[in-house]
C-alpha cells in the first residue's frame, strides 16, 4: 500500500529513478564521478591493464627510444594479430569457466594442414584454410562430447588433446618437418606486408565513434520514451569524440610508416564481432550467466551443453583461424609452430586483460588489451637485444600481477557488494 | 480434530478451482515418500504446507513443479487433468516454481535474471523493454528495488527473493509454489517477502508456500495443510492455535511446545480467576 501512496506522490518520476535511496549522477561530471567510484570498489575494468601498457611503454621508450617508433609498432600490430585471434577463443572457454590448454597445439596443427593441403596437395588456399578451421572446430566438438557426456574436466581433455594434437601436426608433416609456403603469394603477403590505403583506414576509424553516436542517440531516444532515464546527449558526444579523436591519432601516426595491416584489421573485427556477440544477444547472455551459475542457468530453461559446445569449438576454430595466420607470418608451416609459449601468452593475455579465470566475467577486448602487453614486452626485449630468458620470467611476473589485481579487485568488489 | 471439522466449510475461497490432487502417491523404491495426497487450491489464495523434516513437502512440491513424477493418482490443473514429464511442461501449463535457493545468477544484474532464458530479441537484446517490464512486474509487486541494473550480488536476501518471484511472474503463471520462501531471512526482510506473498495472492494467483515457520505461515496462509509422514494430516485455518498445529505436524499431543502452552493457558486461567 505505501507504494501507491508514494506513485501518488512523485508521479512525474521516472521508472527507475523512484527509488530515494539510489545515488544517480547527470551529466558529464557525473559519468566521471560515477567512473571514480566503480574504479574505488573495484570494479576495475580495463582500466588495470590500461595503466600497465602505459607504464610498460614508458619504460621501453625510455630504454630504447626505437620502440616507439611507427615503423616498430606496425610490427608489432602484425604479430598481435596471430596470438590475438587464438587469444580471443580463449575469452570464450573463460566465459564458461573452462580452459582449453591445447590451443597452441590446434594452431600449429592448422597451420601443418595449410602447408599439407596448399602445397603438398595443391588444393586452392581457400580451400586449405577452410579445411584446418573445420578440424579446428571437429576438435572442438570432441572436447564438448568429453565434457557434456563423459564428465572429463577440460583441463584434462585439452591437456591429452594438447599432446595428441601435437603427435597429428608431426605426423602430417613427416620426415621433412617443415613445409615452405611460397613468397609472393596471397595468403603469405597478407600476413606480411598487406595494409590498408592510408585513406580507408582513417574512415575505417571514424566507423566506431559514429556508431558510438548512433546507437547512444537512438538508446536515449528509446529509454526517453519508455519513462528510463537516459544518459545525457553530451556524455555520448564526448565518448564518441575521443575514441575517434584517439583512433585517427594512431592512424596518422601508423600511416607515417607502412600503415594498419589487414591482419590486425581483421583480428580488431573479429573482437568487434565477439564483443556484440557476447553483450547483446542471448547466446552471449546465456554464455555469461553459465559461467556465473551453471545450475541457475539450465534451471532457466537455457540449454547448457549447448553453450559449452558452442564456447569450444569457437575457441579451437579461432585457434586454428591463429595458427593459419601465424603460418602466413612466418611462411611456413614447421614443427616448431604453436609450440613454446603460444598456450600460455594466448591465455595470459585473456587473463591480462582481465578475463577471470573462474567464469562469468570479461569481454572481448580483452584479448586485444592483453596480446598486446605480452607482444610490447616481447618486442621491447627484444629491441634491447635481451635474450628470451628474461621474456619468460617478465611475461610470467605480469601475469602473475594481473591475476593478483583481478583477486584483490574481486575481494573489493565483494566487500562493496558488487558481482 | 474435532475443532477442524467445525471450521472445515466456514471460508468459501473465492477464486476458482486452480489446481486439485486426489491419491497423489509416490514412492522411491521401498520408500513412500507420498500416500494418497489430497490438496485442492483456488484462485487468490494462499495454501501453506507445514510438516516435519521428511513430511513429503519438498517432493510434492517437486511433483508439482514437474520434477518427479506420481506413482499413483491424479492432478487437475484449472479442469483439465495433465501429466508433466518435466519442469518446462509445468511451466508451460502456468505453474512456476520458487526454489530454495533461488538460483540466480549474482554475475548478471536483475533485468538479465528477470528474462534469463527468456530474453527478448535474441539477436539484438532489446534492454529497454526488458528494462521496462523489469519495473512493471516489481512495481505490481510494490518491490524495493534501488534498481535493476546493479548485479544481484549486491541485494540482500529479501530483494534477492523478490527478484526471483517477480521472474516467476514474468510468463504470467496461475499458480506460484514457493520453497521455504522466508528461511534464510532476518526480520524485516522476512516481512517484506509476506507482504510480497500477499500481494501475489491480491493479483488472482493461486499461491503454495512451504514453511517451518508457523508465524510466517499464520501471517499469509489462507489454509494451512499439514503433512506427516507422507499422508494428509489435516487442514487448519490460521486461528488455529501452535499447540494444535505443532501436534498435527509431530503426531504427539504432549511436547515441550503443548506443554509450555498448558502451563501459560493454567497461568491466564489462574491470575484471571484471581481478579473478580
């Protein structure tokens, strides 16, 4: 009864403002004030991962001044984009709460049957490429039988598949262990040297602030409508404005070099399309809340195996989507390929950029934050003619800070009585 | 028992006939975990269902809900006699169900557990009318809910509760079971939730609750059923007294409840015979 005595009283507010005790900001100065306060009880965001890439440019540029140079930086776009694409079907076997450890094996399988198919057998590329992502995605599928009908934990079953994968990439390869992809082709100046016409590339970066733009007048105009407060035009002018203004800056500054490369167009759009994927539609809602509470989710009618099917064999397709690219960087299809650190620095960067190990939270641009702290200290020790020892044991201390931060921030978060 | 059947015929529920059982039995191997239920619940009314741990509650309410299935009799859902084969065909018959513990996802924020499973457009969530509904069901049920787009680790238990009846709602159900709905929650929350419970009952819906709780339970029920052992052990209305509830629940006439009671009603007979 007290709240129609209370619609009666404040009948002009609005649906989700009636409540006394909810604290709202307006206005610019109040989406930063908002941004502080989230930040203070530890939902972080991207922000962790932000300061560390700045801190970690800092420091290089300050050792080697080459480092940030435009000429540097387009190679280390181009090396992003294969660890970053396997990265990226991390994020979705972390949404589910799950691993998979063979993702390295996967690629280099992947990129084994590019070499067996294209040159040894002649298929058309298309062809070959099509064909290892289709094995990438069958793998998946068997990991999902193990999981979903036998209860085989994925650790496990990624870990047998890890080494069985392994024996099939050297087994197509044979005695000769390595197999040339021819220079001058498609498939390998696309992972070398292809980049986008300096003018396409700055209207490429206008492309996301419009659409920041569009959709956030369109989403004032729908919550205006339905009696929702909305977030204040000039708010979404100003995030539009910076990304934009941010975006072309790396542009003009790429542009003065070779310029974007397609493989890291393609890598961007590939995380563009994920993150909608992830954030607005249902299978991406059911991916979340499995990961959250798997019994809550199969409770509401979603159909759980399925999700985790689904967060499989997108993740070994997109590894084996890597070890394709990767393959086309190095023009050649070798033994040595998905092997070493590809595994780890795949799941690190999910995880450096903050992807939680446990489920339920993350997003897609975290594979892109976090493959590229990993290639900055990669590429910054090697400028410094540093040998790969100490790579390891830096990699290995940032990932340790990240999953560090994560924890604390999850134990703030939890005080502050946010999920 | 006596009493009972005085008072059996004196309130006339007003609704319709929503659901009726007749014989309901199930048994688990050797085990009767159910014999030969009967229960009858209308329209705009509260039914609680009291009895001792390993009464038969839970696993009629999960008979109900489509988890079990009877061994023996029969149920009548608004006329029509039906089997459900499982959670989703009772839920689509209108009956939804309120579990213990509420499985909600504390990752996802209310609007997202409101539609889980259920989201509207699935190719492009619409979150503004999901948004809006969200509102409109906890407005119908005068909620407390700062708002709906903070995570549902961030409620207490009662909103928590709150949360999980209004998605119950959300596909319009004839009849509510809720699960021991009050048992986690401290004072006023736990008031907050019977409010809730009344208000659902005010809207035409049929409404179960289980409960250990006899205040709770005098508070909202409209009927109380008792069971024990399985079986049917009488129906109560809420003036009944905790003595006679207590013994219906345990069987025995003599405990520690009835005879606190014995010694308080001796003590109120004794000082009002010393006042003339």
């Amino acid at each position: 009864m007290t709240g129609n005595v209370k619609d009666n009283a404040f009948p002009a507010t609005m649906l989700d403002r009636s409540d006394e005790r909810l604290k709202h900001e307006a206005g610019i100065g109040g989406a930063v004030r908002a941004f502080i306060d989230r930040v203070r009880s530890g939902d972080l965001g991207s922000l962790p991962v932000v300061v560390g890439l700045a801190l970690i440019w800092t420091v290089f540029a300050s050792l080697n001044p080459i480092f940030l140079s435009s000429n540097n930086l387009v190679n280390l776009l181009f090396d992003c984009s294969t660890v970053g694409v396997i990265a990226l079907g991390i994020v979705c076997v972390l949404m589910v709460g799950e691993i998979d450890l063979s993702v390295g094996s996967i690629s280099g399988f992947a990129s084994a049957i590019v070499g067996t198919l294209w040159v040894n057998q002649g298929w058309p590329v298309v062809l070959a490429i099509l064909a290892a992502v289709a094995v990438g995605g069958l793998i998946g599928s068997l990991y999902a039988l193990l999981y979903n009908r036998l209860g085989m934990p994925s650790f496990v079953a990624t870990l047998s598949g890890l080494l069985a994968v392994l024996g099939m990439q050297l087994y197509i390869l044979g005695s000769t262990g390595s197999i040339n992809l021819p220079y001058g082709s498609a498939m390998v100046n696309f992972g070398q040297m292809l980049v986008m016409p300096r003018l396409l590339a700055h209207i490429l970066a206008v492309v996301p602030g419009v659409v920041m733009l569009w959709t956030g007048v369109r989403t004032i105009s729908r919550r205006r409508e339905a009696n929702l407060s909305a977030p204040s035009l000039g708010s979404i002018v100003l995030r539009a404005a910076a990304t934009t203004l941010v975006l072309e800056i790396i542009v003009l500054y790429l542009n003065q070099d070779r310029g974007i490369p397609w493989m890291f167009g393609l890598f961007v759009g590939l995380v563009m399309l994920m993150n909608y994927a992830l954030t607005r539609t249902q299978w991406g809602r059911s991916m979340t809340a499995v990961g959250g509470n798997r019994e809550a989710a199969r409770r509401a009618g979603i159909n759980v195996r399925r999700i985790y099917a689904s967060a499989f064999v997108l993740c070994s397709m997109l590894a084996a989507l890597g070890g394709v690219l990767s393959a086309s960087r190095l023009a050649s299809a070798s033994q040595q390929a998905g092997t070493g650190d590809v595994n780890l620095n795949a799941i690190a960067a999910a995880v450096i950029g903050g992807t939680s190990l446990f489920g339920g939270r993350g997003n897609a641009y975290s594979a892109l934050l976090g493959i590229i702290v990993i290639q900055s200290i990669a590429n910054g020790l090697t400028l410094l003619d540093l040998s790969s020892s100490l790579r390891y044991m830096i990699t290995g201390g940032v990932l340790a800070i990240a999953v560090i931060v994560d924890s604390l921030a999850r134990r703030s978060r939890v005080s502050h009585g946010r999920a | 028992m006596a009493r009972m059947t005085e008072t059996i015929d004196r309130k006339t529920p007003a609704g319709e006939m929503v659901l009726s059982l007749r014989g309901i039995s199930k048994s688990f191997g050797a085990v009767s975990a159910l014999t030969d239920i009967d229960l009858d619940v209308h329209a705009g009314e509260v039914v609680a269902l009291v009895g001792d741990n390993g009464a038969g509650k839970s696993t009629l309410v999960k008979t109900l809900a489509g988890v079990h299935q009877p061994t023996a009799g029969t149920i009548t859902f608004r006329g029509q006699p039906v089997t459900m084969t499982d959670p989703s065909a009772a839920l689509n018959l209108g009956i939804a169900t309120v579990f213990q513990d509420l499985a909600l996802c504390e990752n996802l924020d209310v609007v997202a557990n409101i539609f889980l499973g259920r989201e509207l457009k699935p190719m492009q969530l619409d979150e503004t009318a999901m948004e809006v509904r969200s509102w409109t069901l906890l407005n119908e049920l005068s909620a407390r809910i700062p708002s709906v787009r903070i995570p549902i680790a961030s409620l207490s238990g009662g909103q928590r509760q709150t949360v999980a009846i209004a998605r119950s709602l959300l596909l319009e159900p004839k009849l509510i079971l809720l699960d021991e709905p009050t048992a986690a929650l401290g004072v006023a929350q736990t008031a907050e939730v019977l409010n809730l419970i009344e208000r659902v009952r005010d809207r035409g819906l049929a409404v179960i609750m289980i409960s250990h709780n006899m205040e709770d339970v005098r508070a909202v029920a409209d009927r109380i059923v008792v069971l024990r052992l399985g079986r049917n052990n009488g129906v109560f209305y809420p003036d009944a007294t905790n003595q006679e509830l207590v013994g219906a629940i345990t069987g025995a006439v003599d405990n520690s409840v009835t005879r606190r009671e014995d010694r308080r009603h001796a003590e109120q007979q004794l000082s009002e015979g010393g006042q003339p």
